[in-house]
C-alpha cells in the first residue's frame, strides 16, 4: 500500500508549524511522502529530514509548481479532506489531498472523493490524523532509525539503536 | 461522559494557530472545555468564540495560571498525551493535558496516564483528534448552532438553522 500525502498553499510565515505537523503526521502513520504547493520553504524540509534522519523510514517531503498536474497524473486513487465532503473511508494507496484555509474550488472536481473527519471546522492536522489512522494505522517499524522510544508509565526513555 | 484538555505553554505568537486547532478538534470530538497556561490570548479566545456561535454548541476556553493545580485539582482520571508513554486508552471522563515542544517534567508525575498515540514525534494537534476519536468520537449534533454543513459528494453546501 503506498500512501502519500499532498498539502495545498503552503506559506511559510504563517504555515511552518502547521505543514511540519502535517508532515510528521503522514509520516507516523505510514505514508511515504508528502508533496506540498506553494512557496518552497527549506527551513521546513530540512527539519523533516532530520527527523528522518534521527527517527527512521524513508519518508520523503517535495515541493511541487503543479499540484494539478500531480493529481490528475496520480495512478490510484485521490482523496480531498475537507469538512464539507462525505463520511467515508477509502481503504489502500491513494493520494490524499489537504489544503490550508482557503482552498482554489476545482480540487473538489479534481479529486475521485471529498471525505470529511467530521462536518465541523477542526484541523486539516487533526483530520489528517484521524484518516489514516483509520486507513493505514500506527507504522510500528522505521527501517535505520538511529533512536527510538521506549514506551514508560512515567517519563522519557529514548534508547539508541546501531549505528 | 465529561472531557476536558488543558494545553500547556501557550505562545501567542508562535503558538496561535496550533492552540486554535487543538480547541476546534476538542470541540468537533465531543470535549466540553479547554483550558490553557502560558500567555492569555484574546485573540485566539476570540477566534474559538466566533466558531462556536456559529456552528453551536457550549464549547469554552479558558486561561489558566496555575495549571499544576488544576491537574492535581481536578475530581476525575487526568492523561498526558506524549510521545513517551504507553500505548492505551482510558474511557468516560478525564482532563487530557497536551504540551507545546518543551513539557516541564513533572507533568509525568502529575498526571494518572501517560499515553501515547504512537511512539514517534508528530503532533498534539493530531495525538488529541486520534485520541479523542478512539475515546468519544466525532461529536455529532451541536446545540444552538447557526449552520452546518450538509456533505457532498463534490464542493461546498453551508445551510442556515433557525435564528
């Protein structure tokens, strides 16, 4: 199953946090790329990759000119969170499609499904969130992770793998 | 069933947005309030506000200063969501504390559960709507709101309640 992640309009003044929590977000739950539109930001691909570099995986971030291009030329299945779409749950690879605030009305018709985590305003994060972990799950194994956690009722323990 | 979050350390400027979208995902999911330390913000207060009157329901947030006494204050289970803990799910009512990037450490100890939504770095925003999703769902029917969404297969529909 090969998932991946496009996020719309990206800025990088008001957007960082919120594209780098998306980013992540894909990332933990198994994707295996997130494609972003609008201003390259490096500041933002590089604290991926090091996330990358440090967690494990081969999860990749892009920027990408033409977000529609990549939509229609995608081969499997594309798939627009937004609040106003239906409750519904598209299951294996897929490209799945999230905007920021104001998102341009032809991805509605560009897409094969408009999916809402619920119909109320929330976080194109949140509902990110929710989506795949219904679709994919929680990615359990992250190949050349250089640490990784150690689950505890109380505290922190990160434990170092080989190098 | 009662739920409650309190987000520690907010920062209105580098924090706005995602407080705003942790107080919309505890709204959409059913929580009935949330409380948040750090710098007080009307704006981001007046920014919930707006999204409740309109699309309904009793949704609050509060400021809090001391934050360690509402944890230790509060009558029922309290959970911290983080990256560290334990892979489990406590039901019915509780105080759900998420943290910015640097928690101060006796929050682990204050707490019942630490609980994780996965063991690899990614986001509060999207750690709270996962958790809450599996804890209470997406909340279905918001008193007294002034529109809703009726979802579509393709584009956006907004239909006006009652004045």
């Amino acid at each position: 199953m090969a998932i991946e992640v496009l996020r719309l309009g990206h800025r990088p003044a008001r957007d960082k946090r919120i594209t780098t929590h998306c980013a992540l977000v894909a990332r933990a739950f198994g994707a295996r790329k997130l494609w972003y539109s609008g201003i390259k930001d490096s500041v933002f691909e590089a604290s991926v990759k090091r996330v990358v570099d440090q967690w494990g995986g081969s999860f990749e971030v892009e920027h990408v000119h033409s977000w529609r291009t990549l939509i229609q030329g995608h081969a499997g299945k594309s798939v627009h969170l937004t609040m106003y779409g239906e409750n519904k749950r598209i299951k294996g690879s897929q490209l799945i499609v999230i905007g920021g605030e104001k998102v341009p009305s032809d991805v509605y018709h560009l897409v094969d499904h408009n999916i809402a985590v619920g119909n109320q305003p929330h976080s194109e994060v949140a509902a990110l969130g929710v989506y795949l972990n219904d679709v994919s799950g929680i990615k359990k194994k992250f190949s050349d992770a250089k640490i990784k956690v150690e689950p505890l009722k109380r505290g922190k323990k990160v434990v170092q793998l080989q190098a």
